[in-house]
C-alpha cells in the first residue's frame, strides 16, 4: 500500500493544474515529488532550500497576494523551528495557508529527535483559527488535502504519517465517526491509532470514535456518544498525549467526567530504533492500550445520566 506522503504530491500537482489560485512552497524536502508540476508552473511552485522561517515567510507573502499556498517539510521544520513565523506572519497577519507534514512523532527514527515532533499539535493548539487533520489512511489523506486546499484562506494543518490503518473511511473533514457503540464508556482513537484502539477494545463495551479532524474538536459528536456510553473518555492520540483533555473536558463542562489522555509520553527515547518500538514503547500498541483503557474504564465509571467524581487526567 502506498503512504499518505505517496498520495501528496500527485494530489497536489493536479490541484495545481486545476486552481491557477494554488502555490506550493518546499525548503527542499519533497522536492522530486513536484519536479514535473515546477516544469508546468515555475511561478507557482518555489524551494528555498532549506531555510524553514523563510518556507513560511514566503507562504504567507503569498497569501498576502491572494494565492493558496501549500507548505511541505517534516513536521519539526514546519512547526517547531519556524513557529515564530507561524504566530506572526499567518497568524498576527490573518493570512491562510495549508501546512502539510511528514514524520509525524517518530515515523523516522533513524533521524533521531531532531526529526521528531510529537508536540505540534499542542504547539499549534497555542494559536487561534488553526484546523487540524490527522487522516489515519492514504484515501482519508487524499480526501483531507482537497478540503485543506478548498478551505478559502483558512489556516489548516495536515499531519501525514507512514503508520496507517489497514482501511480507510469516509472522512468529511468535521466530525468524529462512530465506529464501534457500547455502554461503558467513550474512547476516542485518532488517525493511524484507530486499529490498535479496535484490537485493544474488542469485547469491552465500549464506544469508539473516530477522528480524523481534531480541530475544530467535534464537541457535539462527543457529548451525543455519551449519552448512551457515559461520561468517562478515553483520548488515544498519536501525538503528545492530553493534548485534547482540554477540548474534551470543555465539551462536558456541565457534567461530572473522567478523561484519560493516552498518547506519545513527554520523556524522550534516546534508542531510537523502529517506529514498532517507539509505539509500543509509549503503550500505544493493542496491548498497552488494553491495559489502561481496561484499567480505567473499569474503576469509577460515570454512568449515562449519572453523577460520579470529576477527575481529568491518566
């Protein structure tokens, strides 16, 4: 099966020949991909090289002009090294772009923790007016760059992985699916981590969501979950983890609640090894996340329509 990152480029490419709008802007990562696409359109597709404030820098001139620019590079480039740019020149400015990354939390380890960025999402979280995708699967991917591109001048980031699902499914780019219904409790598995949440739930009663837009967090898809399922939640990101408790915790303000945050943990793994190691490494394998899931949902549950202690955390 190809990767999300296969799909990018000639995504992209033929968005190019169909919105004379669009611009892609690379710092030199992901540059073979749009070889032929630069040949069609000098003016619209530039490389800076590897300079990653000026990759955003000239994005947002762009959009000042009126373009659609798509930047590419790996997530630690995009995000972290050029935030300031990322605050300032489209936030601070008001001007839109799509930012597309590679790598995710540890899809390279061999690069080592230079080219690793589990906190981005939380990163991002910092600012206002960001939309967040995290496709688990090429097809969801290919569907998650057309909204991305079509979304006017808003600001929207697209996190690419090489960990997938072995199938992809109908995203719309807005709410959580219901993948899975039960009456114990609500977990909610993001992107690539989908799998791995249905091995480590089979048997238990539980809901399971799905999400692959996380920004704008789906607060009415949650709280309808929990209407049957109760009120303890289980968030399994591929990213740092608790980053959405927040998000969750505001959706069920007005009722007693538990979340768990499960996730890529804050210590940093010095042996880099596979990307296998890193995952069960962080308990996110089926069975680390057997473990906590069942541990938690089995001590203190807050019933549908019931009232129990208040506690956010894991």
């Amino acid at each position: 099966m190809d990767t999300m990152r296969d799909r990018f480029a000639p995504v992209v490419s033929r968005l190019l020949d169909e919105d004379p709008r669009l611009a892609v802007v690379l710092a030199e990562i992901g540059l073979d991909g749009f070889r032929d696409a630069m040949h069609r359109h000098p003016d619209r597709v530039i490389n800076v090289g590897i300079r990653e404030q000026l990759l955003v820098g000239a994005a947002a001139g762009l959009a000042l002009t009126g373009l659609r620019p798509v930047v590419h590079t790996f997530a630690s480039f995009l995000v972290e090294r050029p935030f300031e740019q990322v605050k300032l020149d489209l936030g601070h400015q008001d001007t839109g772009a799509v930012l597309v990354s590679a790598a995710a939390s540890f899809d390279w380890p061999a690069g080592g923790f230079t080219h690793m960025a589990p906190g981005d999402v939380a990163l991002l979280d910092t600012l206002d007016g960001w939309t967040v995708h995290v496709p688990g699967h090429p097809d969801e991917a290919e569907t998650l760059l057309r909204h991305a591109v079509a979304a006017g001048d808003d600001k929207v980031y697209v996190r690419l992985s090489v960990q997938s699902n072995r199938q992809g499914r109908p995203v719309d780019g807005q709410r959580f699916v219901t993948v899975r219904e039960g009456r114990s409790g609500v977990v909610v598995a993001v992107g690539p981590l989908l799998d791995a949440v249905l091995a480590a739930t089979e048997g238990l009663d539980v809901t399971v969501l799905y999400a692959t837009t996380v920004r704008p967090f789906d607060a009415a898809g949650l709280r309808r979950a929990t209407e049957a399922a109760g009120t303890d939640i289980v968030l399994v990101e591929p990213y740092l983890a608790g980053t959405s408790a927040a998000a969750a915790g505001e959706a069920l303000s007005d009722v007693p609640h538990r979340v768990l945050g499960l996730g890529v943990g804050r210590r940093e793994l010095r042996r880099y090894g596979t990307i296998e190691e890193h995952v069960a490494a962080h308990g996110l394998d089926a069975a680390g996340l057997r473990e906590r899931i069942g541990g938690f949902l089995g001590a203190g549950r807050v019933p549908a329509g019931g009232r129990g202690p208040v506690s956010v955390g894991g």
